[in-house]
C-alpha cells in the first residue's frame, strides 16, 4: 500500500539530474592537465559512467511499486444473474482476495494488535494441532509475540468469524499497532466494540474498505464465467476450477488444470496422497500450490485447502462457510455445497479471504 507521491517522485527525479548535473559540472571543472589527456578523459567517462548506473538503481528502486500486503483480483461483470442455486448475483463490480489469508499475513495481524490478545483472536490450537500448525505465541499477556510455524504462505484456521472480521477492521484502519480498541479491531469496516459471539446483526458499515465477501460475492467470484467469455452455458461452473468435473488433488502433474487440496473419494489427502490420517501430518498446501486452477477471476483455492467465512446468517445462529478443506470429500468444493458455522468457533478446516469496493 506503501507508494512514493508523484510529488515525492518528482522531487526525487530533479535531484537525480541535479546530481548527475553537478557531476558533469565538476568533471568539466577538473584541471586541464588532465583533461587534456585521452586517458584521463577516459577515466572520468567511465567514473560518470558508473555513477549513473548507481542512479539508475537508486531511482528504479525507490518508484517501483511494492507489493500490496494483500493481493486483489477485480470481479467485474456487474448485475449479473444468479443460477439455479439462487446464489452469485452481484450488481456491482468488487475486489476480492486472490489468496486465502495466509498465516504470515494474520501473524502480523497478531504481532500488531494481540500484546494482550483481549478478544481471543489466538487460539492455541495453532500451534499445538500438527495438521494445520500454524502459528507460536511467545511470552506472557501484555508481551505475546507470535511467529510463523513453518511454511507462512499456509492459510490460517482457527479463526472464527469474529477474528477474521477484526482482520478487516485492521486492514480497513491502515494496520496499526496498539491494543485491541476502536483504533484497531474494533470499529472500521465493522462496528464490534467487543463482540465476540452472537452478533448476527452485524453488517459491514458504508465505506469499508475491507470486508468478509457476501455469500453472493464469494460465490460468483468462485464459479462465475459468462457463456460469452468461454463459461458454461448458465454462466456459472459447478467447480472454482472453471470446470463442471470434479477436481483432482495432485500439485505438479503432468496436465495441472482442476485440482485442489482436498479429499478424493479414495479418501486420499492431496499432501500425501495416501488415506492414513497422520495426526503429526501438516495437511495444507501453501496458496496457490495449483497454479493452472485459478477461477475465472484469477482466484485461487476457493475450493479446498480451507473453508472460508462468509458474511451470510443461515439457521438463526450460524455464518456461512464454503468451498470445502483439506479434510472434506470434493462434493463440498461445488456450488450446490452450502455450508455454515457458529461465527464464534474457531476450526481447523475454516479460514477466510477478504473482499473490498
Ligand atoms: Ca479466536
Ligand atoms: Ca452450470
Ligand atoms: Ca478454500
């Protein structure tokens, strides 16, 4: 999100030139004794010479665009319909989370906001259950410090509804540092102040700049593919993998296109590609292990690897949850597969992506 102002750019580019102006200036000011032997004219070409590359460098480095904390995909098409499901109608165009929120990306969050991890946005199980580990916490309440437990391009489970809306207010409010208040995790892209159960009222607040996807988003930025842009012929695949086929689970085969981390009716887990549950075996796949299985939109994993929260209230007590996990048979990869959860229960199947305008 960081960016050098076109102001800042500017000012930056003028005294390069002043720079190199200066250099030439003083080159042109060297004794004549010198400048009037070839050698040494030679020599200052060459100084100059490096001295600009050195510039060069410096001005590439400080106007590039670093990467954004969290990778967006555009879901376009606006006010298109829903299929048969009823779901995945959407009338405006959005953003949406290439990845799932990846275990790097939510220990920062905890290294930020959870010194004292006042509404439980830690759960201990991150670190303890070896299938989805995670994330260590270090110290003592007031001091937590939090580190990432192997591969940080993992996504994160054990987050409720709750903590992965607070992830939206983080990001909403520029990612501070500082205890959990309304600064921070408590108000923002969602009014909290506290709430760490129920709270099925909450909707986002105009203006969020981040948020939990409507099941509608998350659906149509998972299947959606209008029959004149290549879809299907209801505009919306059964798979997030462009495909009406149920997926395979296998990362670099020969021919990579529809497969995911879930598992197949062999019962097979996609990490071992065997049946055994081990339960000293890490069963997720970093985001984006299946390179040629992106959705339409360009998202990845929105079937398997982990469930992922959506903003939907189903049975008077729950949110909804979609796309299966590492744990799950295929079936709940496709559209018809419509799931939910209590939003204050952490789980080692569910993690979230995020939305925006
Ligand atoms: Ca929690
Ligand atoms: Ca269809
Ligand atoms: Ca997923």
């Amino acid at each position: 999100m960081r960016r050098i102002f076109p102001s800042k750019r500017t000012a930056f580019i003028a005294m390069v030139f002043a720079l190199v102006a200066s250099t030439l200036l003083l080159s042109g000011l060297t004794p004549s004794v010198d400048a009037a032997s070839p050698s040494s004219s030679a020599r200052i070409i060459k100084k100059l010479k490096k001295q600009i590359a050195t510039l060069k460098k410096q001005l590439a480095a400080a106007t590039a665009t670093p990467a954004p904390f969290i990778e967006m995909v555009t879901v376009g098409n606006a006010a298109n319909a829903a299929d048969s499901t009823t779901y995945g109608a959407v009338p405006y165009e959005f953003q949406i989370g290439k990845y799932q929120v990846t275990l790097a990306q939510y220990a920062a969050f905890l290294n930020a906001v959870a010194a004292t991890d006042t509404f439980g946005l830690y759960n201990e199980n991150m670190a303890t259950d070896l299938n989805i580990a995670g994330i260590a916490q270090i110290g003592v309440s007031g001091n937590f410090s939090y580190s990432v437990i192997g591969d940080g391009e993992r996504p994160a489970t054990y987050v409720s509804w709750f903590d992965a809306v607070r992830f939206c207010n983080w990001l909403h409010n520029g990612r501070p540092t500082g205890a959990q208040d309304a600064g921070t995790t408590e108000r923002g892209a969602y009014t909290l102040d506290g709430v760490t159960s129920g709270g099925l009222t909450i909707t986002r607040n105009p203006g969020a700049k981040f948020w939990i996807p409507s099941e509608d988003e998350w659906y149509k930025a998972s299947y959606h593919q209008p029959a004149g842009q290549g879809g299907d012929s209801d505009d919306f695949w059964l798979y997030p993998t462009k495909s009406n086929d149920a997926p395979g689970n296998t990362i670099g085969v020969a021919t990579p296109s529809n497969h995911a981390n879930f598992r197949t009716p062999n019962n097979f887990f996609s990490v071992t590609q065997s049946a055994n549950y081990d339960s000293n075996q890490n069963y997720l796949t970093a985001v984006g292990s299946y390179p040629d299985s992106a959705s339409f939109y360009g998202t990845y994993d929105q079937g398997g690897n982990v469930f992922e929260w959506n903003d939907a209230v189903i049975s008077s007590s729950n949110r909804g949850r979609r796309g299966g996990s590492w744990g799950d048979p295929g079936d709940r990869l496709s559209s018809s597969f419509r799931d939910e959860m209590s939003p204050a229960n952490d789980d080692n199947l569910v993690g979230f992506r995020v939305a925006g305008p």
